[in-house]
C-alpha cells in the first residue's frame, strides 16, 4: 500500500489518543478501585453485583429487626424473671402462712404481702420497652393490665377470668419469605411473631373448681382467704399457686429458645454478609495490584508512543538531501 | 533532410514539461496537508510527427518523436473507494450518535456511583420495616412518606431528564436538517460552476475537491449515492429518492414533520427513506419505542421506550400500594412518571398509610404494613412482558439501557475502525506522499537539466556549422 505523510500523522495522532484514553481508563479505575464505572461496561457483571448489592442491604434489615426483637426479649426475659422469682416467694409465703402453727397476725401479715406482690407483678406486666408493652401482646400502645372500678383485672379491656383471649400476632421479617396466605393474613411461619401476650403470661380464665388462672387474681383471692381466716379448702388454692408458679418458670426457661433462635440467625446472616460482601467484592473491585500493573502497562505504552512520534512524524527523503 | 531547429523544438518541450512537472509537484507539496486534496498528476504524451504537416512524405528523415506534449493535469482520486468512504461515515455517524444520546441516557439510569431510583426503592423498603417493627409511631410513617416522596421525585425527575434529552436531540436534529440543506445547495452551486468550467474546457480539480468533501459531510448526516453525469455535474440520491436531480435540473429541500407523534424528515417528494447516518441516529433513539411499538412503528430502545418503561413503574406502584391502603384512600395521585406524587391527604397525615386491615386499631398493629412489604418482595406484572419485583423492574431498565450502550459502543468501535481503514485505503491513493514528491522535483529537475544540456548541445553544434564550416583559405 501507498503510505503517505498525512495518512501515517492520522494515525499516529488515533494511536495516540487511544493510548491515552487508556491511560486515563487505567487510572480512573485504579483511583476508585473499580472494575467499571458505568454499568454498560461490564452489564454482566454490573446485574450481578446489583443483586448482592440488594442482598446485603436486605441482609441489614433483617438483622436489624432480630436485634429489635432481640431487645425485647431481653427485656422480656428480665421481666419475667422478676414475676418468676415473686411467685416463687410468694408459694413459700401461702406455706408459711397455712401451716397449722401459724396464727391469724402471720396470716394478715401473710396477706399484706400478697397483696404487695400482685402490686409488683402488675407493675411487671406493665413494663415498657421504648413506647411499647411489651406484654401488650397486638397492642403495644396502651397500658395491657388496668383494674377496672370494682378492682377487677383486665387485659386489653376484658376481664381474664370471663373474657376470651386469642393467640396475638406481632411479625417482624427476618427474612424467611415473608407471605401473606391467600384470607390476606400473614403466613406465621414467613415471619418471626415478637408479641408477647400478657394474657399467656399470668393466665385467663378459671379452672373446674372455679378457682383463677390468673397469677394476680389468685394471689387477691389467697390474699382475702387469709384475711378472712378461711383456710378450709386452701390446699387446692396453694396447689394452684405452685402449678401457676412453675409455669411462669417454665415461660422464663423457655424464652431461651426464641433467643437461640434469634442468635442463631443473626449468625447465619452475619455469615451471608460476609459470603455477600466477599461477592461484591469479587464483582465490583479492582484487584489494586493488577490494577497498578496494568496502568502502568498502559504507561509505558503511551510513552512508547510519545517518543516514536518523535522519530515518525520528521524524517522524510527532502531531510536527506543536500 | 531533418530540419535544422528539430531539437530545439523538441528540447523546449521537454523543458517546458519540466517546468509544469515542477509546478505540479509544489502545487502538491504546498497542499499536502488541506483537506479534501487530492494529488494531482500530468499526463505527459509524446508528439509524432504527422504526415499531413508536410507536403511530401517524409524518407528516411526524421522518424523520431517530436517531443512532449503535456496533456491535462489530471487528480488521482478513485470513485469507487470515495463511495466506499461514504457509507462508511454514514453508518459511523449514525452510531456515533446513537452513542452519546444512549449515553445521556444510561446517565440518568445508572446507580453505580450514585443513588437513584432503585437507592430510593430499597429506601422506602426498609423504612417500611422499620415502620413494621413500629407501627402508628407517626414519626416512622412519616419516614415512609418522605422515603416514597423519594421514589415518587425521582421518577419525576428521571422523566424530565428524558424530556430535556428529547428536547435538545430534536432541536440538534434540526439544526442537521438544515445543514443538509446548505450541503445541498452548495453541491448545486459546484455542479453549476464544474459544468460552466468544463465547457470552457478549464480544469476543474479544485472545484471537484471541494464538491467531493460535501459529499463526504453530506454522507455524515444522511446515506447518499452520487450519479455523475457526461457535464460533470452530480445528482444525489438518498435511497431511492433523488435528492439532487442534475439533469432534469431538480433539487429538493428536507424538512421535519411530526406524525402521529413520531419524527419524519421528508422532502416534497414524501418521506426520507434513511438507513443511516446521524439522522437515522436521532431519529431511532427519539422515536423507538422498543417493546411497545406496535407494528410498523420504530422498535429501537429508544426515549420513548424508556418513558413507557418509567409510567408503566409508576402505574403499577401507585395502583397496588393505593389497592392495599385501601379503598378510597390513594397514597399516590398520578399514574404516569411525569404525574405521579404524594396525595394531599397523605401530605397532610402520615399516618393515612393504613397499618392494619383490623377493625380495632391498636398501636402495633402491623399487618398492612407486612403486606406492603410482601408486595414490594413479591412478583408482579409490572408491563406486559415483565412480571418481577420492582426493583428487578429497576434492575431491568438500568441493564436494558447499559446492554444498549455496550452494544451500540462495540458497534460504534467496528465502524470506527472499518470507516478509518477505508479513509487509509482512500489517502493511499489521494493523499501526497513527500517521499514521492521529492522524488518527482529531482526528477523534473534532472529533466529540466538534461533538456537545457541538449539546447546547449544544439547551440554549439549550429556554431560549428556558422561560424567554423568553410573557412578554409579566409
């Protein structure tokens, strides 16, 4: 091919440019540490790291919400334990205050304390995390335990002995595909239920022989027993007192439970994170050493350049000639 | 018998052949580097002699030539490579353009450096979880309000950033048009000159020059094809549509119409058929409506593919959020990117957002609010020809723009390369080596020299035969 000055100072100058635009692309990336900086240079792997980039923000939201719930139960768990170490002390009370030997002053005596029991474990019941009930159950907002005008005890407005409680329902996701069921209720198992229902927690209703399930109820009634010196069929009462006991217990053991799961899964997803965080890396970041090597590959070659231009662009026959 | 002053006639040819050789070969040096040049050459013949000059014919005498005629001083130039050339440009240009429209475009939508439409979607998702785990505390639903004001602003914006590229690609398209306009009217002007000159019998080399470069701008607007007819002129077609119609002494004029909403470029003669160039260019991206074209409309990715693609987001995200808020109590007002908002009595409650579906309301009641969540997580049939979440939808649209980019960008870099391996295929020929022009002022020099030593040859040998024959005795 016919080569002419013009066509070689052309190209030259396109070469020039390009290696220095790839001069600069080197740079920009090794300056940002980046594999792309726009998505249509890589779309492939732009939509993947798009997807982990979603994965590990859903990743903070669900941990999020398990150390919510986490806080709760915390305050849950102390809670408890202060109503389960009342009504622990409050069965060796009724013991001391029902055996043959004690009189009618231990008994009032007795009874004041009970009475001084059910204030604190009304108090318990009540006990706020931030502006929540914990123990609201469905409703955090208002006060769960009130005692109506007659001195009676109600949860959420109903009375626990004669109302009617359903289970309660307070979902948090963590990330377990939440769903709603096709009635447009929440699928319980597709989200994590942080309701504590104060109703399950002293009890409701009263059993065959007419006494109350309620812990606070109970201790009024052994409390007006004793008052009232009516000791005859207060067996079955301190019976009631022990079984009730031991079921508080029993919902202090098993909160350990919902906290094991709770640890659990902020383990699984701390390990997503990392697995997540380890991908985008992968994906979006420049391995700075190759980076460096490559800019200056690039380097070399735009100076390679710069100095051929040098010996390209002078010379032609007319420097030669006398 | 030869005649005596032969050689002197002969040898001035050659001198004077020299001396326009010399000229051509500075004409070329001088304008090496102009734009558009394309070398020029002599065409050099030789003189023989020719019997009806003389009254007998000539014996024996002298049978050589009789010199150097020069002939015309032709350019080096090779039509079918400018043809070449020109589709070439046409079909970079039009990427070309398509290119930096995309990428305005791609601008807008990318969220690798910055937040946007799917940052705000991922926003007013947590702040829905974070209402979730705090439902009826007004300050979190107000965050969820502010946080789909977000998504609801940035589809706003989005929209109008189409709307501005739109504006200014198609005041740019009619600025091409008219320069389309003025190319056209110059080339006629050339034509007329190149015929008026031919006929004077003048060279015309530099007229064509400078009438082949405005086929070569020409061709980077519109796909044109040149006809050169017996006067020198040149009728130029777009497609099959004359554009410039030298013989029947026709030229038309391109002007921009709008048709039931999408752009035209025609001429008195109806439509433009237009398969490349910057033209095409503008015109793909400002009509295309890619998978919402229906038949016969442009199906390119184009600004209006991407503002369909926008509404439909909008539609879909104002019908199901206002759908499980409840019936009568929208979130949202509008139902296009460009319309879409907060409604009033949102703006003026945050908690009109509906919590729970539950007759009595109590404070932690969070049911709707899962739902929401849950919708946002779930698939849906957000277009015709997508059923995802909508931040795939986002994912989608901030791809499909970016796989266009990339596309149009590998495609731009062939064109690039194939249009300037062309171009050097082209200078190869047209274009002024020094080399060989150095080359060629030796020559005629040596030429000049050699034809002034025969002169001089001649000059002695005429000297001997006047001044020193038959002086033998004087």
């Amino acid at each position: 091919m016919r080569l002419t000055n013009s066509m070689m100072s052309k190209n030259y100058l396109k070469n020039l440019n390009s290696s220095l635009e790839n001069l600069n692309e080197a740079n920009t990336r090794v300056t940002a540490q980046r594999k792309y900086m726009k998505i249509s240079e890589d779309p492939a792997t732009a939509l993947k790291a798009m997807k982990v980039r979603k994965n590990l923000s859903r990743i903070e939201v669900y941990k999020e919400n398990l150390s919510d719930a986490q806080a709760i139960f915390d305050q849950y768990e102390s809670t408890i334990s202060n109503i389960n170490d009342i009504a622990t002390e409050a069965v060796s009370q009724v013991l001391q205050g029902t055996t043959g030997t004690s009189n009618e002053t231990v008994r009032k005596t007795v009874a004041t304390t009970l009475r001084g029991y059910q204030e604190t474990i009304l108090a318990a019941a009540n006990t706020k995390y931030g502006d929540d009930y914990i123990f609201g159950g469905e409703s955090v907002g208002n006060t769960p335990f009130k005692l109506n005008g007659t001195g009676e005890l109600l949860y959420n407005g109903q009375n626990v002995n004669t109302g009617t409680f359903t289970d309660e329902y307070r979902f948090v996701d963590i990330g377990v595909g939440l769903t709603v069921g096709t009635d447009g209720e929440i699928v319980p198992k597709s989200a994590f239920n942080v309701s504590n229902s104060g109703s399950t927690l002293l009890g409701t209703g009263v059993d065959t022989n007419g006494i109350t399930n309620n812990l606070y109820n109970l201790l009024g009634e052994i409390a007006t027993k004793l008052e009232n010196n009516d000791i005859d069929d207060i067996q079955l009462y301190s019976d009631k007192l022990e079984a009730k006991a031991d079921d508080i217990r029993l919902q202090y053991v098993s909160i350990g439970e919902k906290t094991n799961f709770i640890s659990y899964f902020t383990e699984r997803l701390d390990a997503e994170r990392i697995n997540a965080t380890t991908k985008q890396n992968e994906l979006e970041s420049m391995d700075i050493e190759e980076g460096i090597i490559i800019f200056g590959e690039q380097e070399l070659a735009y100076n390679a350049c710069l100095q051929m231009g040098t010996k390209i662009l002078q010379p032609s026959l007319i420097d030669f000639l006398r | 018998m030869r005649a005596s002053f032969l050689g002197f006639e002969i040898a001035k040819t050659g001198l004077q052949a020299a001396e326009t050789g010399l000229d051509v070969t500075g004409q070329n040096m001088a304008k090496m580097n102009t734009e558009g040049y394309s070398r020029q050459t002599i065409e050099q013949t030789s003189v023989y002699y020719n019997s009806t000059s003389y009254k007998y014919a000539l014996v024996n005498s002298d049978r050589i030539g009789q010199g150097v005629s020069i002939g015309r001083i032709t350019q080096v130039r090779d039509a079918f490579l400018d043809a070449r050339y020109r589709s070439a440009k046409s079909a970079d240009s039009e990427l070309t353009k398509k290119l930096s429209i995309l990428t305005n475009i791609e601008n807008i939508y990318d969220e690798t450096l910055t937040d946007g439409l799917g940052a705000t979607l991922e926003d007013f998702y947590k702040s829905l979880q974070t209402l979730a785990a705090n439902a009826g505390d007004i300050e979190y639903s107000g965050l969820a309000r502010s946080n789909a004001q977000k998504i609801t602003e940035t589809l706003n914006y989005y929209n109008t950033q189409l709307e501005t590229i739109k504006e200014q690609e198609k005041f740019d398209l009619t600025v091409s048009v008219n320069d389309i306009n003025t190319l056209l009217n110059k080339i006629k002007t050339m034509n007329n000159t190149i015929q008026f000159e031919s006929l004077q019998g003048n060279t015309t080399n530099e007229l064509l020059d400078t009438r082949n470069l405005y086929f070569d701008d020409l061709a980077s607007y519109v796909n044109i094809t040149t006809e050169v007819n017996a006067d020198g002129t040149v009728n130029v077609k777009a497609g099959t549509q004359y554009l410039i119609d030298a013989t029947n002494a026709t030229s038309f004029t391109l002007s921009l119409q709008e048709s039931s909403g999408s752009l035209q470029v025609i001429t008195q003669n109806g439509e433009l058929e237009i398969s490349s160039g910057s033209i095409k260019g503008y015109l793909d991206v400002l009509n295309g409506k890619g998978t919402y074209a229906t038949s016969g409309e442009n199906d390119t990715k184009g600004i209006k593919y991407y503002q369909s693609s926008l509404d439909n987001f909008a539609t879909k995200f104002a019908e199901l959020f206002n759908g499980l808020n409840g019936t009568g109590k929208p979130l949202f007002i509008g139902n296009t990117a460009s319309t879409i908002g907060i409604s009033q009595e949102w703006l003026s409650d945050a908690n009109y957002i509906t919590a729970t579906t539950n007759t009595v309301v109590t404070d932690g009641d969070n049911d709707n609010i899962l739902r929401m969540i849950s919708t946002l997580d779930s698939k849906t049939n957000i277009s015709d020809n997508f059923i995802g979440t909508f931040d795939e939808y986002v994912s989608m649209m901030m791809t499909d723009i970016a796989i266009d980019v990339n596309y149009v960008s590998d495609l731009n870099s062939t064109s690039g390369k194939v249009l300037s391996s062309v171009d050097n295929q082209r200078e190869a020929v047209k274009g002024v080596s020094l080399n060989e022009e150095t080359v060629n002022l030796l020559k005629y020099q040596k030429a000049f020299e050699a034809s002034s030593r025969v002169i001089t040859a001649l000059d002695e040998m005429l000297d001997i035969i006047i001044n020193r024959m038959g002086t033998v005795g004087r």
